[in-house]
C-alpha cells in the first residue's frame, strides 16, 4: 500500500486504541529476483516505523492523547517491526 494509505489505517488504529503493531513483509514471491517496495510506500521497516511515530506523535492530537503517549513511552520504548 502506499504511504497516506498505510498511515490512514495507523491513524484509525491509534484512535481506537491501538498501541502495538506487528508489521511482517513475509517472503519474495518463488522466481522473483529480489524485494521490490511499492511505489510511494514504505520501503523498510525504519520508514514505516518513522511514518507510524509521526501518527503517534501528531501535533493535532489533543492533550489527554498526547499525555497517554507520554505515559506509554515512560513504560516502554520498544518496537517491534
């Protein structure tokens, strides 16, 4: 998918609650020469985890959210991709 696309569903999630993802890209498809990213998406796992802070940390979110990001942080600072 591309980017908007991808950061459009982590914003739903986020808003509902969501706090942990798992992402797996999974396996080359049998006789393809190598990974190919999809046009205007995410190309490694490090894109995609900056794209989801950027949601996480979103400026327009309002302060109960913002502090519930804060809270979370404090707790754990790992992500897995």
């Amino acid at each position: 998918m591309d980017r908007a696309h991808v950061l459009e569903i982590a914003r739903s999630y986020w808003h509902t609650g969501v706090r942990h993802i798992v992402a797996l890209r999974g396996d080359v498809p049998q006789g393809s020469k190598g990974y190919t990213p999809y046009p205007d998406g995410f190309a490694y796992a490090v894109d995609l985890v900056r794209g989801l802070r950027s949601v996480a940390t979103s400026r327009s979110q309002s302060p109960p959210i913002r502090k519930a990001i804060r809270r979370h942080r404090a707790r754990s600072s790992t992500w897995i991709i």
